[in-house]
C-alpha cells in the first residue's frame, strides 16, 4: 500500500490535550545523606484505558457459513466457535452449544450444523459464553440477508432472496422506509465504507411484472466500532535508559477483525514524525526542562482511507517517585482501652507533587486523602479496630509502603446472648441440643457458664472472638428456662433466658370401625374411631381408605377422633388412620371392611350372530347387573314364562342360549337378586325373520300360443320367507329387472315380446338371508313378422325401472297414451274380470323407451 494517501490526518476528530507523564532517571541530591544519589525510574501512564480488552480476549465468537442470519426453512447453517488466543486449539477436548439459553449440544469440534431459529451460543470448558447470534429460518416467499456483525469501515453485502418457486422482475432495498437501491439484475446491495449513518433497520421487496409484489423481513444493522480511539503511553527505552523513550500508539482490533492491517502516525504539535504499521516510535532525545513542551499525539488508521481515529494531545515531564511513608500513633502504646481517641499520622519526605495518601487496617483501605503533603487521621476507638495499621503514598510513579504498627483495643464483655440450637423446629425427647452463648463484643479470653434453671450445667473458656456450645442430650426434665454468663476479668454478664419446650411424639394409634349392624350394608352409616395413647397435643388425626384420604380432625386434649362414612359399594377394602402432632406421623394398623351392595336392575342383551335373528341361528341372552355382591341367582323369562335361571358365584352375569325357530319370536327379560331384594330387566323384543325359499316363475300369455307383439307377465313368488323379498326377473341370465314385496307375496314383469324373447327365464327371491333362483321357464313365439321387430327388439334391452318414482310415471303414460293412440282407457268397463291377468299391448304409436315401462 502507498503511503502517500495515508499523509492526511483525522481531522474530523477533536483531541483535547493532555499530560503524559514521563518518568525520567535523573540524579538528584538526597537531603541530608551527604553526596548520596537517588535515581529516578520511568513508567508507563495510560491516559484512558482499552475497555473491554480482557472480557473480549476470554471470549469466544461465532461466525456464520454461509454468513447470513437469515435463511430459507430447510436449509442448512454451519456455526464455527472462534477461540482467540486465550487457550492454546490442542488443549480445547469440548465445546458447549447453546439455544434460548438451554443446553444444546457438545461437540468435540468447534463446528455445528443447525436448521432452527434462535439465539445461539458456545462456549468452551474454560472460557465465558459468546455473545449470542440470532438465526432465523424462514417460511416466507422473499427473505433479506446481512451479515451477523458490521464494523466501521466493512464493505457489507445484503442479499434479496425469493424461494425457488418465484422468479422477480426487480429488487428493491429500503432503510427506515426510503428507497437505497433498484436492481433488475443481480439480489445483492453493498455498503461500502460502512459507517455509525449506516445503521437502521433494512427490508427488500420484490416485484414480479403483471402479478404481484413481495416483501421480505426487517434487519437492523447496528454498526460496531472497528477499534477505539488509540491511546499513547510513553516509557524508557532499554538501550538508552533515560536518553531516549518509546511512544506507543495502543488500541485493540475485535476478533473478528484481527487480520485487519492498520496504519499509525505519530504528531509532534502539528508535525508528523512517523509514518507505517508499527505502533510504536523511539524519540532519541528529549527536552525536559521546556517552559512550553511539545505536544504528542498519534493516529491509528484502517488502510488509506478507512476509519481513522486520533489519540489525545499529551505532554511530557519529568517526575520525583514518592519515599516510603512513616505512620506514627499518638498517644503511643500497643493497648489502648476501647473509647479513647487515637491520632495516625502518615508523611513522605520526598517526592514529587501531589502526593496521595491512605490508612489501611488489615489490608482494608480506612480513610483516604486528597493530595498533600502529610496526611493525619483521628479515631474514636472501639474493639474492632485492634489490629495492623498500614499506610501508604502514591504520586502515580509507585505506591510505597509504611512499616506495620499494632493496635489493641481493650473491650468489657458484653451481655451474652444464648441461642439453642436443634435439629428441628421443636425441642423433642430424644433429640440432642446445642446451647451455643455468644458476646458480641470483649476482649478475649472469655469464661461462659451455662445453668438451667439457675442450675450450673457446665463452663467453657474462648480464647478467640468466637462463643462457647454446650450438647445437652433432652429428656421430659429437660423442659425450662436456659441462661448463660460472659465473664473477662471485666466484669461478668448473664443473658436473658430462654425457654425450652420438650415435646413427646405420638405414639402409635388404634382404629376401631363401629357398624350399625353385623354385616355392614350400603347407605349405612358407620363410626372410624382413632386414639393415640401418648403425644404431645395437639394431635391432627388422618383417617384413610386404600391409602385415599378420607377426611381429618385436630384434637387439643389427650382424646382421639371420629369420623362418620355414609356406606356406598366403592367403600369396601381397608381403612387406617394416622396422628401426627408434627414429631412424626405414626399410621395404625388396617381393618377391613366388607360392605354388602343390593343387586342394581339388570340388563338384558340379546346377542345375535348376524344383525337380525334368522330361524336355526343361536342366540344368546345375557343377563347382568352392574351393582350388587355376589352371588346373584339370574332368572330368564319369555312373555314372563321362566325359562332358565342361573347363579353367579364371583359377581358378573350370566348367560343363557337358544336355538331360534319362528315360534322364538317375542318379548323376553331377566331377573337379579342376591338376598337383598329381586330386580328384573327391561323388556328386550327379538323377532325371527324365515330366510325365502326358492320362488317359482309363471309366464302368463294372452292366447295359447305367444306371439311377437304380445304383452307377457312374469309373475315370481316365494312360499316362505319373512318380508320385505326382493324379486330379480332374468332371461338368459341377463338381467331384465327387479321388484319389492313390502309386505310379502310375489310380484310382476310386463314385456313387449321381439323375436329376440325366445329363450329360458328365471328369477330370483332375496329377502337379505340369501338369494335363492326358481327353475328355468322356457318361451317360444310363432307367427314372427319382421314389421315390428326392430323398435320392439331396442325397447327390450332397457329392462325394467326399480323405484317407486318411474313406476308412477309408467302409470301415467299406461292411462294418457291409448287415448293418443287411438286405444281405450284402462278404466273401461267393458273389459272382463278374467283380462286382468292377460293384457294386449298397447304402445303400438309410442316411442321405443315407452315399452321399456314394466306394469306391477
């Protein structure tokens, strides 16, 4: 890179300036030590310090591949955990994933695949987690992606992206709402020089010509500082120790931006002096006694003209480090009585101005000072304030040290506190308690007594700050008033009491359940009676049944308690109950109850093999009450005859089967009882249907002999079979129609005879238990014209309408069309009983699909 664009200097940014201290080695004569020299030492002043630096370097960061934080529902993002610097990559064995702040995975690498939305995380065995990364996995037709981080100076990439099933026209980017940029060739927008007026929240859409528009997610780019304003420290430089010194230019580049390259310049007042990628410059000699010394200030720069940032102006000067400080205590002596005053003085004999002092006890800052030249210290003392007092002085070239000086402070005793301490909430028999009696304050060591009830129990000498225990192993006796004493040789002091209530656990109690009657029946009433013979009241009492509670009651005296239960059949099993008077919940042993339930009103199922009762089937009755105590004696009945009866020894039902025949047909119920009062069932109709038999077919012809042009009826009927019967009329196995008798009985097909009638009919009878055909009925014709055959031969094929709806209408054209054609009405009088079974044709004149119409 040329340095002729790098001659510019961050202009933009104000600088006030300020002092670096240069700590320079001089000789300087000592006051009173003759021709004895001390040497001054150079250090470092950092005028304002890197933040953050330390909490960065120990924790990792996640980059992204591919870099977006938003992407399609379905694909795929690679999270890489970046570790820099702070562990040697061989001593890492594991890395922690996080997802919404819960535990996700471990990994033995730092790579991990993902494919859900989220704030991620990683973290290794010895580092702070990451900052978290959002991803998000979209279901949505147009989506933006940016990249996770942004810092000053980046050339950013933002990509519109619509799903593979869309295909746009234009892209445009939005910031804040206004338009940036309008593509029609490529989805991605740059950001180049990315800067603090970059950030803001950003959306694409897209549009398709002659459809439609799409609009895509909301991503807010916050830009990050690239580094921080540099800092210049100053120090000595080895190789010409207090001749030369080396100015520093420091500031801190993230992690993520390590491999950026910055420039640094160096400024004497408004000259350059250095110009490259070192840090640092060596100035060789210096002029440290100037009335007005130069100003020195530095620039760190990203390339030739990326961010630029400037340090302060700072001065050099030389300084004196402060002499070790020497603490004196007025009045002197190494035990003073607490509530005496104490004066501590601190003084420096040399050193440079302001110098800062501070009193320390026990390695605890007491006081500080405002820079002087001496600093003095009064104290009201009191009995924590024995121990090491310390002070120090600090110019800022080095803090020294004073030597120690101890400090008693003499304290009476106080009052003593007594404190009993147990192994749980109440004192009980049994239990071992500690008497623990403490002073907060005197000076030790102490004497503690312990008495109960002014009797001496026993002593402890403490020879610390601490108080004194004393184990008392309880019994009943033990119950009363506890005190203790303090005593130092400055006077004794008793506690005030503290009473000790001893309690006796419950022992364990008996259950008694009184029954109104020997055999307990349901809707009784019975009495659970429990009574623990020892405890200290109150005692709460738990009744339970199976281990379900049952209710509980709280006795104050030495008694028990009662609980009453109305008797249902669920209250059968084993009843216990419990006293607990908080020692301990003891449980009494079970008693048993056996409680007897009346038989409930049976029902009655009548079970079938098929979904109607056909004759020959078995069926079977079941009887069954759903309540009631074994055993229970069922009886059968038909029309309230008995049949069958049967007892169930373990509860349940029973059952009862019957071979079907027609005269089964009728009402049947069923009966329950088990001593404790009968219940008979509803009544349960069954009804047996006969399947058909086989039908028998009869052809019925106007004359002797059939003829083209006849009306034939096909008559079928079945002898038995329960209705409703179905009747399928067939010529050649070729199906010609189908009829139903609702009621029973046969029915009827009218044809036109063609000459392609001739042949062998049957049909079939179905009453759902089974079709069953007739024999085979043949019919011949004579006398065959061919005049007629051809629309009588086309209406044939149609067969014969099935639903009440066409036959209605082939009614209606059998009574309006013989009056178009010339023919009588079917009303007419003048036809004989005898021609109802034989009928003429009469759809000479009609159109073909009229003769396809059956007549029932």
């Amino acid at each position: 890179m040329s340095s002729s664009g790098l001659l510019w200097s961050c202009a933009s940014q104000e600088s006030k300036p300020a002092l670096l201290l240069l700590r320079k080695a001089l000789v300087w004569p000592h006051p009173g030590a003759g021709r004895a020299f001390m040497l001054l030492w150079v250090s470092v002043l950092v005028l304002a310090p890197v933040r953050g630096k330390s909490e960065a370097a120990s924790k990792p960061v996640i980059s992204l591949h591919p870099p977006w934080t938003v992407a399609f529902r379905g694909e795929t993002v690679t999270l890489t955990c970046n570790v820099f610097h702070f562990h040697a990559p061989e001593k890492i064995k594991r890395f922690l994933w996080y997802l919404e702040g819960r535990m996700l995975r471990e990994t033995p690498r730092n790579t991990l695949e993902v494919r859900d939305s989220g704030q991620y995380r990683c973290q290794t065995q010895d580092s702070l987690p990451s900052d978290h990364v959002s991803l998000t996995f979209s279901s949505e037709n147009l989506i933006l992606q940016a990249p996770p981080f942004v810092f000053e100076g980046d050339s950013v990439v933002l990509r519109c992206r619509a799903n593979a099933e869309i295909t746009l026209d234009t892209m445009t980017l939005h910031r804040q709402g206004e338009v940036l940029s309008v593509s029609d060739e490529s989805s991605d927008f740059r950001i180049e020089q990315a800067s603090l007026r970059d950030n803001g929240d950003y959306h694409c859409s897209g549009f398709k010509n002659g459809c439609c528009s799409y609009f895509s997610n909301t991503i807010n780019i916050k830009v990050r500082e690239l580094f921080p304003r540099p800092v210049l420290t100053a120090s000595l430089s080895p190789s010409v120790s207090g001749k030369s010194v080396t100015l520093t230019c420091k500031t801190q580049l993230p992690p993520l931006r390590s491999d950026v390259k910055l420039w640094f310049r160096f400024f004497k007042d408004d000259h350059m002096l250095q110009l490259g990628l070192e840090s640092f410059l060596k100035i060789s000699t210096l002029t440290t006694r100037s009335r007005n010394p130069p100003y020195y200030w530095c620039e760190a720069q990203r390339g030739s003209s990326g961010v630029c940032k400037q340090s302060q102006k700072s001065q050099l000067r030389v300084q004196v480090p402060v002499s070790r400080p020497v603490l004196t205590l007025s009045p002197h002596g190494a035990s003073v009585p607490e509530g005496y005053t104490v004066t501590l003085t601190c003084k420096a004999e040399s050193g440079s101005f302001p110098i800062l002092y501070q009193f320390l006890r026990e390695e605890v800052v007491i006081q500080k000072m405002e820079p002087t030249r001496s600093m003095k210290s009064v104290m009201s003392l009191r009995a924590e304030h024995s121990g090491n007092y310390y002070c120090t002085a600090d110019n800022g070239l080095g803090a020294q040290r004073s030597l120690p000086v101890y400090l008693t402070v003499t304290v009476p005793v106080s009052r003593p506190i007594l404190t009993i301490r147990r192994p749980r909430s109440q004192a009980v028999e049994g239990d071992v308690v500690e008497l623990y009696c403490g002073a907060w304050k005197g000076s030790p060591p102490i004497l503690y007594r312990f008495y109960h009830e002014d009797n001496a129990l026993g002593s402890s000498w403490v020879y610390n700050r601490g108080g004194a225990s004393f184990k008392l192993p309880l019994s009943a006796e033990h119950s009363g008033k506890y005190a203790c004493e303090a005593d130092n040789g400055l006077g004794a002091w008793r506690s005030e009491t503290v009473s000790l209530d001893v309690k006796v656990p419950a022992s364990r109690p008996v259950l008694t359940v009184r029954t109104p009657r020997a055999q307990a029946v349901e809707g009784d009433v019975v009495e659970l009676r429990c009574e623990a013979q020892r405890g200290s009241p109150p005692i709460l009492y738990r009744f339970y049944h199976e281990d379900n509670a049952l209710g509980s009651s709280r006795v104050h005296n030495r008694e028990g308690a009662s609980f009453k239960l109305p008797l249902s059949a669920e209250h059968s099993g084993k009843y216990a109950c419990e006293a607990d008077n908080g020692l301990g919940a003891r449980r009494s042993e079970t008693v048993s109850l056996n409680v007897t339930v009346p038989a409930s009103r049976p029902v009655l199922t009548v079970r079938t093999p098929r979904a109607q009762a056909v004759e020959g089937d078995v069926v079977e009755l079941r009887c069954e009450a759903q309540r009631g105590s074994p055993p229970i004696l069922y009886q059968f009945y038909r029309e309230d005859v008995p049949l069958r009866s049967s007892s169930a020894p373990s509860g349940g039902g029973t059952s009862f089967y019957l071979s079907l025949t027609t005269e089964h047909s009728g009402n049947y119920s069923c009966e329950a009882n088990n001593g404790l009062g009968a219940q008979r069932s509803e009544v349960v109709s069954l009804s047996v249907i006969v399947p058909a038999s086989h039908p028998t077919l009869t052809l019925r012809v106007p004359g002797a002999q059939a003829k083209v042009g006849d009306m034939v009826e096909l008559h079928c009927v079945a002898q038995r079979g329960s209705p409703p019967i179905r009747y399928r009329f067939y010529h050649e196995d070729v199906p010609l129609g189908n009829s139903s008798a609702p009621s029973g009985g046969g029915a009827s097909l009218n044809l036109s005879l063609t000459a392609e009638h001739s042949g062998n009919y049957s049909c079939e009878a179905d009453n759902g238990l089974g079709a069953r055909r007739s024999e085979a009925v043949p019919l011949s014709m004579s006398g065959l014209t061919g005049s007629r055959s051809g629309p009588i031969a086309t209406g044939v094929t149609g067969g014969l309408f099935s639903t009440l709806g066409f036959g209605v209408v082939a009614l209606l054209l059998y009574c309006r069309l013989p009056r178009k054609a010339g023919g009588r009405p079917t009303s007419d009088p003048s036809r004989s009983p005898s021609d109802s079974d034989i009928r003429e044709p009469i759809y000479h004149n009609a159109p073909a699909w009229l003769e396809l119409q059956p007549v029932y």
